[in-house]
C-alpha cells in the first residue's frame, strides 16, 4: 500500500491562567489557552494531520466544540480515540512531525518529553516523531502573544489485522 500523507493546523488564543498543556505535557506560563477542550493546539492539529491521511474528516466532525461532554477534555484522550479510528480503517501512523508557534513560552525544555508522550499514544517510535517550536518574531497574532498554533504532518500505512 502507498503511505498516505495528511496534514493539519490549529490556533488557539490565550486567556486565563496558565499552565498550557501541548502534546499532553504541562508546561508553565503565565497565561493559559482557551477553548473547549484543554486547548491543546499540537495535539489537535496531529489528530486532524492523522484524520486526514486517512480521509476521516476532521476533528470537530468527531468531536464538535458545539457538544458540552467534550468541555475541558484531555486532547491526548481524544488523539487516543483518533488512533482508534485509524485501527478500525485499516491504518497505523508512521511518522509525524509537528511545529508548534509561539512567541512567549520556551518549550525546548520540554521537546523530548512531547516526542516521548506522542509517541506512546501513537503506537510508534520516539525516532518517528519530530516536534520542533518556532516564534513568528514578533509578526501577526502569535507575535502579539494572542495565542499559539501548531502545524502537523502525519504518514500513515496499512495496519496489520491483528490489532
């Protein structure tokens, strides 16, 4: 089967108090993200770089910002449930490389530990998984320190029946 390639995007703004939570590791700053879920823009736009490679849609389409139960959710929970979505379509991950775009908060620190959580939830090698942060010096919304996005690439292949 040839790979198939998906990718995906997400913003989130600040407000609120911090910590923010991207790819499921906590990390201090002054202020948090807003949105339904925890905000988490990394984990959100791999689960849509996943959705896409396979042609499931997009992660509102699975889980809409309209619908209370997903209030506050754990995102790496619902890129768990996307996993589970690729399984019963015939996929697996097989590489991911995600940047996430922010002006204030360091997060070099934290970079193994994002690769190491995200690839536990996907089933794949720490060597498969890239994630590397950015600023946009000084430029548009993330520059004003308005928010934080995240951009994805995910390659996908077949899975083996016996999951």
């Amino acid at each position: 089967m040839t790979p198939r390639v998906g990718q995906g995007i997400d913003v989130h703004a600040f407000g609120g108090n911090g910590p923010i939570t991207l790819l499921g590791v906590s990390i201090e700053s002054s202020r948090g993200l807003v949105g339904t879920s925890d905000a988490d823009v990394a984990a959100h736009a791999v689960a849509d770089a996943l959705l896409g490679a396979a042609a499931l849609g997009d992660l509102g389409g699975h889980f809409p910002s309209s619908d209370p139960s997903w209030q506050d959710a754990d995102s790496m929970q619902l890129l768990e449930a996307v996993v589970f979505l690729l399984a019963e379509a015939g996929f697996a991950p097989l590489n991911v490389d995600v940047t996430i775009v922010v002006q204030s908060v360091r997060l070099a620190p934290f970079r193994e530990q994002m690769r190491t959580s995200l690839a536990d939830i996907l089933g794949i090698d720490v060597s498969a998984v890239s994630v590397k942060a950015t600023t946009t010096d000084g430029l548009g919304l993330i520059g004003r320190n308005e928010g934080a996005a995240a951009f994805a690439v995910a390659i996908l292949g077949e899975r083996s029946r016996d999951f």
